[in-house]
C-alpha cells in the first residue's frame, strides 16, 4: 500500500545524502542515470523550482560550475554554503538548499519527460 | 498545624507575621523559606488535603468561556500543592536574554535580570527534586557521556531540561515539616474573601477568609503575600480593587493584562541524517530523574533574527502520527462541516488517498480500538514540538465576567489569542532552524506552514502556564509589582507565582517561580528583622 510518508522519508534521506543520485557524464544532466526512480516529489521540486526561479535547474547548476552530479563532495559544499546564505528553497515544507533542490528538480524534469510511453532515461 | 476552616464559627480573628495567601508551590517554598526567621505564619488555603469537586468549582470561569483558550478549571488544582498535584516536573532556567528588553517584543524587559536569580536556581532545582547540578549543557554532555549535536554551531544549541522521577508534589515533600513546625498554621477550606487596605499607612491589615459563604474569619498581619496563581491572583485582586478603587497595584489599569500561556507548536518535522545522534535530545533515565535535550536558538542569533525564544524538543514520531493523509481528512472534514471546500482541496484529496493505510488505521483505532498496520508505529522522524514564547500583550488579559461564585466573588473572564507576529517569528524561528540543520549536515526539517490553521488551532497545546497578569516593573504604570514583589500602591502586600512574569521565556515556569519565592522570603525575613 502506498505511504506517502515513507515516500518523503526515502526523499529526505536521498536529498540528504545524494548517496542513491548519479547522472551519466561527458553529456551533464541529459541523457540521465539515476539509481532513484524519479517519482513525483521530485517532480514537484522541478514545479516548484520553475515557478520559483524562473529557470531551467540544469542551466542553474551549470551556472555555478556545477558540470557533472556525480560530483558528490562539490554538491556537498555548496549545499551546505547554500544553507549558510540562507539560499534555500522550500518544497512542500522541506527547506532544500538550491543546489540539491536543482539536482532533484532534474531529476523531476526528467521524470515529468519520462511519461508512460516513453524515457529519457537511459 | 493544619486547622481545618470547617471547624471555625467565624469571628475568629488570628495575628500573624506573614500571611500567606494560597497552598500551592509558591506557597509552600515560601513557607518554608520563612520558617527559620519568623515567628508566626499563617497560610490560608482554599481546598483541603486532597481533591474535592466543592473546591475546585471555585475555579470554573464565567460562562461563555473564550473557545480559544483551554477551560481552566482542571488546569489548575485547588487543593494543597496546587498544580505541583498533575504537573510533569519539567524544569529548566530562564535565558538571560528572557530577561532583557527586546526592542522586537513590545512590552518586554523584567526590572530584575537573570544574574538576580541565578544564585537562586540552584535550590530551586532541589526543591522540584531534580537536584541542584544545573542546566549546564556541556556538564551533562560530559557525565552522560553523549554528543550534543549543536557544538559546532553558533545559530542553534541544546537546552538541558530535567524531571524528578517521581513528580515532586510539594506538598507531599514538604508538607510534613510545615505541619509539625510550631510557628505555622495552615488553615484548609478557607476562600479568602476580601481585604482590609487602610489608605494611610498603604497597609492590608486584615485579610478575610470564609470556611462557608457567611461564617467569616479574619487575619491581621504585618505581610501579607498572595500565591494563588497565575488567573487567581489577578481574579482576587480584582475583586479588592472594585472597593478600593485601585489603589492596589492597578493604578495603570494593569491587573490582569498582559496575560500569557506557553502555546505548543508541533510545527515541524526533523529527519536526522544517518549519523546523527540523538540520544541526548531522547532523554536519558538516571536514578532520580530524566535529562533531556532540547533544541534551541542561541541569543546572539534570536538578538539578529528579532524572535522571540523557543524551546524545541525533539519527540520520536511514527508514521501514524506524522500522517498526511490523516491531516489533510482533518482539514477537508472541517472544511466540509462549515459548508466550504478548503483551499488546496486537490492536495488534501491526493493525501487523503496516498496515505489511505493511515486514515484506515485511524479509523480503526478510533472506532474498534484496533490496530491494523504494524507500519504505523514505526519511528521515522522527529516532531519539533515547540514551547512558543508569547508576546505580552495587554488585550489578552484576565478579567470579571458576570458569573458569582458561592462566596459572591465575580468569575473569571478570559480574553487570549495567539497574535499574528508571534506566529510569523515563530515560522522564522523554525526557517532559522532548518537552514542551520542543513549546513551542519544534521539532516533536513520540513515545515508544516501549509497547515498552519491546525499547526495554530486544534492541533495547538498548551503548557496551561498562566503568566503576566500581575506583572513586574519599575513603575505602576507599567506594572503591578515591583522588583520586590511588593503590590504598588501598597507598603506590606507581596505577590509571587508566575502571574508576576513580564514576559514568559521558552521553558515551564516552575522552577523560576520557586526560584524567585526562595529570594522574596528572603527580602521578606530582611525586611520583618529590620523593622524589629
């Protein structure tokens, strides 16, 4: 049966981490490989940061140097310099730092171009 | 001794040094304290030894009560020890900066500071029988050997709290050694009624008490102190007032203002990463007592962020209660009874179906007493559950209603609500919190802001910590009680208890009652030995 909450604990715990998250390199962002099965809270992070931000995640993340999600220990840092500035993002009650906020709405992006006929992911 | 008021015909006219007015913790410290140096105290105490419904009722408020403020008749106990009877024990000191005028809190500032009372906290804390060792946050790292996970951080850090194992009923605890004292008597089933204030000398001479409406008995003594809690104190005094045109303490129409409760804010969610530790913020079990840690802001970053402080405890929480689904009905059911679709319906509606494991099970819990899904008991997160300071306002207040009680005297009228701005520093407060969280690598915190009406409304506690009604200031025009506790307006009448609070900081109020009760008997023994 479904629990929602357990899905948002399972979502905490991988914004957290970005220990499940990983993305195909040489091509950042697109084609995608993740670990995660991109659901529909990420989905919302990728609404939420549209309508908040204005601009695709991807473009931000690049923006500040961030070419490729594998990069775990750089995601960390400037999440936790994110936190630090206050620039934070609040998604359904969760206050995420833009980076990992920008990382999970990737992953909703592609989710959201996924669709039941079709992937993007690879 | 214990002389029962029952047995009094009226008439009686008993001399004391102190009179005290009012059986329960302040009461009882004060007694206490007062029992090496003075020779005669007399303690007058409405109920009896146990519980009885024809006591308590003397606690019922007017009728319409306020819908937005919990009924106080059974928030209080009416009977020797007062509400140390049901309290929960749970201690902790005031901040420094609870002291202290903060520009961002209008009407905020005690005439007193915290290094006033620290000497006093100490005893305090053996008083309430969790021990004099402090509140030290690194002491008891230390000796429970267990990490606080706030070190390294400057915005929040661990507040310590304490609770005697059992819970000290004080008049269990100490009742003995006042009974058996020669130099007090305690006088039960007595409802003081009334006063004597002589306008001259600005001296309560007498005070009247009634065992049964009619059969009056009086005190004349050279103190006279109320202790009769944070809505009583107001109420009778009040009520004296009406003769004596407010000349006790309520010359800047102060009485019964400002008054304040501890609201209880289930406002967030803490999903620790998998290397946090928290133990500490668990609680540990000793001996004598339970230690627990509390998340809190620390002031240099309550002084930046202008908010008002806030106590945070983290309570284990399980799927059953942390439920979406379960909310979300709540909301769409309330909505649904006042003939409204709610906002966000198309979100409540998905809840509602995506946790419908949950809302079967509080069906079932709720209907057959029965549990379903094993699931729901599962521990995942941490409620941040937190003890809201509120800001002293002068339109939540205390008053008459129209109602009488047996003995003639009006019942009380409460006016409260939680303001708007202490709901706003509040949600700060917990943005603050969750910033912190993240950069410290702690985890992540979620916001409950979407249901801020249940957050506020029938989701709210109350720590039922009634304060500021007789509050402490320089002057009577911001006031009722100076720095002494002493009634402006008056050279004799003291008052204690938390209604004395100017503001009500972020922890349970007991411990600075007892502490600020230890130093008024103290001022109270310097003061008789001087005027002998």
């Amino acid at each position: 049966m479904i629990n929602k909450y357990r899905r948002k604990m399972i979502f905490a715990s991988t914004l957290i981490s970005f220990s499940g998250v990983t993305f195909g390199k040489g091509l950042p962002f697109y084609p995608l490989k993740t670990k995660v099965n991109p659901n529909q809270e990420f989905s919302e992070v990728y609404a939420v940061w549209i309508s908040v931000m204005g601009e695709e995640p991807a473009a931000y993340l690049m923006k500040k140097g961030i070419h490729d999600l594998d990069n775990k220990r750089l995601l960390k840092e400037m999440s936790v310099k994110d936190f630090e500035s206050g620039a934070t993002l609040s998604v359904n009650g969760f206050v995420l730092s833009y980076t990992e906020a920008a990382a999970a709405a990737c992953i909703g992006s592609a989710y959201i171009n996924s669709g039941p006929f079709g992937s993007r992911l690879v | 001794m214990i002389v029962d008021g029952k047995t009094l015909k009226g008439g009686s006219v008993i001399d004391a040094d102190v009179c005290i007015i009012g059986g329960g913790v302040a009461g009882i410290v004060t007694a206490r304290e007062l029992l090496k140096n003075v020779g005669n105290i007399v303690l007058i105490e409405s109920g009896g030894e146990n519980y009885s419904p024809e006591s308590q009722e003397l606690y019922s408020p007017s009728k319409p009560h306020n819908s937005l403020y919990p009924d106080p008749s059974h928030t209080r106990l009416r009977f020797l020890g007062g509400a140390s009877n049901h309290w929960e024990n749970n201690t902790s000191p005031f901040d420094p900066i609870d002291f202290e005028k903060r520009n961002w809190i209008k009407n905020s500032g005690w005439p007193i500071s915290y290094e006033t009372l620290k000497p006093y906290y100490p005893m305090a804390g053996s008083y309430c029988g969790v021990g004099g060792d402090g509140y030290e946050t690194g002491y008891w790292q230390n000796k429970l050997d267990l990490p606080d996970i706030t070190t390294s951080s400057t915005v929040i850090g661990t507040g310590i709290a304490k609770a005697a194992i059992p819970a000290t009923r004080f008049f269990h605890v100490y009742g003995k050694e006042l009974v058996s004292a020669d130099n007090v008597r305690i006088f039960t089933n007595s409802n003081v009624v009334d006063v004597e204030f002589n306008s001259e000398s600005k001296k309560v001479d007498k005070v009247f008490f009634e065992s049964a409406p009619g059969v009056r008995s009086e005190v004349r003594a050279r103190i006279v102190l109320m202790c009769c809690g944070g809505i009583e104190n107001a109420r009778l005094l009040l009520h004296f007032n009406k003769k004596y045109s407010n000349k006790l303490g309520n010359a800047g129409d102060n009485v019964g203002r400002y008054f304040m409760d501890h609201p209880m804010v289930r406002g967030a969610h803490f999903y620790p990463h998998e290397t946090t530790e928290l133990p500490l913020y668990e609680g540990v079990k000793l001996a004598d007592k339970v230690v627990i840690g509390f998340l809190k802001l620390s002031e240099e970053s309550l002084r930046a962020n202008k908010i008002n402080n806030v106590r945070m405890p983290l309570i284990p929480a399980t799927n059953y209660t942390v439920s979406d689904g379960i909310s979300s009905h709540h909301i769409m059911m309330d909505s649904f009874r006042d003939g409204e679709v709610p906002d966000d319906f198309g979100t409540h509606l998905l809840n509602f179906i995506q946790d419908i494991d949950m809302v079967g099970e509080a069906i079932s819990r709720k209907v057959f007493d029965t549990k379903i899904f094993d699931h729901a008991d599962e521990k995942g997160a941490y409620q941040i559950a937190m003890m809201v300071e509120q800001s002293p306002h002068r339109d939540n207040r205390v008053t008459l209603g129209d109602d009488v009680d047996r003995y003639g005297i009006q019942k009380v009228k409460i006016i409260w609500e939680v303001k708007e701005d202490d709901k706003d520093r509040l949600w700060k407060a917990l943005e603050i919190v969750a910033q912190e969280v993240g950069a410290k690598g702690l985890g992540r915190v979620r916001l409950l802001k979407e249901r801020s009406d249940r957050v506020w409304g029938d989701q709210m506690g109350f720590g039922h910590h009634h304060m500021g009604t007789t509050r402490m200031a320089a002057s009577e025009v911001e006031g009722v009680v100076d720095s002494n506790l002493k009634v402006f307006g008056t050279e004799n009448f003291y008052m204690s208890g938390s209604s004395v609070f100017p503001t009500g900081g972020h922890v349970p109020p007991t411990l600075t009652i007892v502490a600020l009760s230890i130093r008024l008997a103290k001022l109270i023994s310097e003061r008789l030995e001087h005027d002998q």
